[in-house]
C-alpha cells in the first residue's frame, strides 16, 4: 500500500501542513518535531516524491539555457556541459533554440518569466541591452554565459576573449605575418577579442589591420570575406583572423571556390575550436574555449543562488588557449611573387 503524507502526519501526531514544512524547510519547525516526522517517515518507509518537494519549494528544479543555434556545434558543447552540472545536482534543463531570432527570444523569455522554470543560462548570440532584458525576465535569476551585455548586472561565465585575440595574433607574427584581416563578431565578446588581436598586433610591428564585423556563422564568414578575394589572391592580407571557427571555415569555403588555398594563399586562425575546427580540411588553428566548462560553472554559479549558498554577483573569467593545426603556417613571400 503507498504510504502518504497524511499516514505520515498521523504516526507523528502533528498536521499535514507541519510535515510539509518539515520536508520544505521554508517553514522553522522545532527540532523535536522535525525528528518525530523523520523517525515516522523511516517507521513507515517513507520517501517524499520529488514533485511534492518542488511543489512545497515553489520550484521547478528546471533551468532554460538560451542558445542560438543547438546545430552549431559550440553550443552543443555548452548544453551538454550545462546538464552535466544540472543533474549532478538534481536539476533537468530546457534547451531553447533562438536562431538568432528576436520575437522567438523574446518568447521564450517571457515563457521564462512566466516560472515556468527557475532560472536561465543565457548565450543568445545576439545579446539585447540590459533595458530589454530586464523588462522580459524581471528579477528572474540569470546567468550569462560567453556573453557580456553593456550596463547588466548579471552573474557572468565568459573565456578570456582578450588574451585569447593575443594569443592568435603574437602566433601570426611568430610565424612572420605582418598584414592581416580581421573577420570581428558583433558585441562585447567579439570586441574584446579584436582588441585583444589588435593591441598584441600592433606591440609587434604589424601592419595596419583591417577589420570587417559579422556573426558567428558560416554564411557570416562567406559575406564577410567576399569583399577581399581579389586582395587576397593579390597579396595584400597573408593572414585572416576569425572571431569565431564557422565565420573562419564558411571565408574558408569562399576562398576555395575561388581558386584560392588556405594556408598556401593566406593563413587562418579561428576562436573556440569546435568539432568543426578539428575536423575540416585544412584543420583550423584556433583559440580553444572550455565549452563545457563554461556551461558546467555557469549552471553551478545559477543553482548556488537559487539555493540561497552565494548571494554576490559571480564575474568568472576561463583561461583559453591557442591550438595549432595547419590552418596557419610559416609566410613565404616568394609564394606571392607575380600577385602584385
């Protein structure tokens, strides 16, 4: 026979209400008390159902993590890390595919809103300003993740965009490039990694850059490298910089319909180093991001609020760091010779 909360109340001689209270904490119950529901509970064999606890709580125990494209397979990456650290502590996430859609954002934040989850992991790709969010989720607890929004005091997990644009750049001028292309992300992630790129370039003895601004995408990349295939096929840029590995890999597919060959014709770094990074043809150099680790700490810093064990704003920076592949080689101005 299933053993019930009211079975319970009555071998303890205390109210239904009390029990729950006992179980929920939200309640102060006195110890004697809380000791005759537990040695009732343990007489009877006992064991509250999840869904009774959440319920008593106010709490779903169920985490959104916004991402622009689950296809993609950086953001994959981070889902996956996400419920890794969602069900270690007994959590389940929602996944929610924006593709870089503002009404579907929009909608799924105001779902959001509306409790039917606890709180929300959000790397959307195309952030709004703080006014925007706070207006769609509220005082709703929030994390962002690779992602920074200007004036937003959010909990924030992010990769070390700046030095990662460093390290790219001092490993061009290490290989003996001086001009070089940048293919930037829009937003704040994007320009700490140009700016990063950019300081470490020009302390170098670079050339004057330049610098051309997209998506995270391949069909960016294709777009954004179109306008500089005759400059490239004439010499003037021996290096390209992406802000993300799909802009790199999508310029990369442009370059090649048009007769050109990465790395003989001009080198390339990317940022995040993706499935994608490893296995295309020529394999991608690139800055690796701890995308699982970026979802993993982003759902434990969310969770540790939620449960009332942090109550400071959390700003945490991950280390990145530069793998080589063969996307980017030595420059051999000889192989430039009759270009000009």
């Amino acid at each position: 026979m299933m053993v019930s909360i009211a079975d319970v109340a009555e071998k303890a001689g205390v109210s239904q209400t009390t029990v729950s209270h006992a179980l929920s904490g939200k309640r102060k119950v006195s110890d004697a008390v809380k000791q005759r529901v537990e040695a009732a509970m343990a007489a009877l064999d006992y064991v509250p159902s999840r869904s009774a606890q959440n319920l008593a709580l106010g709490m779903t125990r169920i985490l959104a993590v916004l991402v622009p494209d689950i296809g993609n397979g950086y953001f994959a990456q981070l889902a996956k890390g996400a419920e890794a650290a969602a069900i270690a502590r007994g959590y389940n996430i929602l996944v929610c595919g924006t593709g870089y859609d503002n009404a579907r954002e929009v909608q799924y934040l105001e779902m959001i809103h509306s409790r039917a989850v606890d709180g929300v992991i959000y790397t959307a790709g195309e952030p709004p300003t703080e006014a925007e969010l706070s207006r769609v989720l509220g005082g709703m607890p929030t994390v962002l993740v690779d992602e920074e929004i200007e004036g937003a005091e959010l909990a924030s997990v992010v990769s070390d965009n700046e030095h990662g644009g460093k390290l790219a750049a001092e490993h061009l001028l290490a290989l003996g490039h001086r001009s070089v292309l940048i293919l930037g992300v829009t937003g704040v992630v994007g320009t700490r990694r140009a700016a990063g790129f950019r300081a470490a370039w020009t302390a170098g003895g670079g050339d004057p850059l330049e610098h051309t601004l997209g998506s995270v995408t391949a069909e960016s990349g294709r777009e954004c490298i179109a306008p500089y295939v005759e400059r490239i096929r004439n010499g003037e840029f021996s290096a390209v910089f992406a802000g993300s590995d799909l802009m790199a890999l999508g310029a990369i597919e442009v370059l090649r319909e048009q007769g050109l060959t990465v790395p003989r014709d001009v080198s390339f770094v990317g940022f995040d180093d993706s499935t994608d990074a490893r296995y295309a043809s020529p394999a991608l150099t690139t800055v690796r991001q701890d995308v699982l680790g970026l979802g993993g700490r982003a759902v434990t810093m969310l969770i540790d609020e939620l449960e009332g064990i942090t109550t400071e704003t959390q700003h945490i920076v991950l280390p990145v760091e530069l793998i080589e592949r063969e996307s980017a080689v030595r420059f051999a101005p000889a192989r430039n010779e009759g270009k000009q």
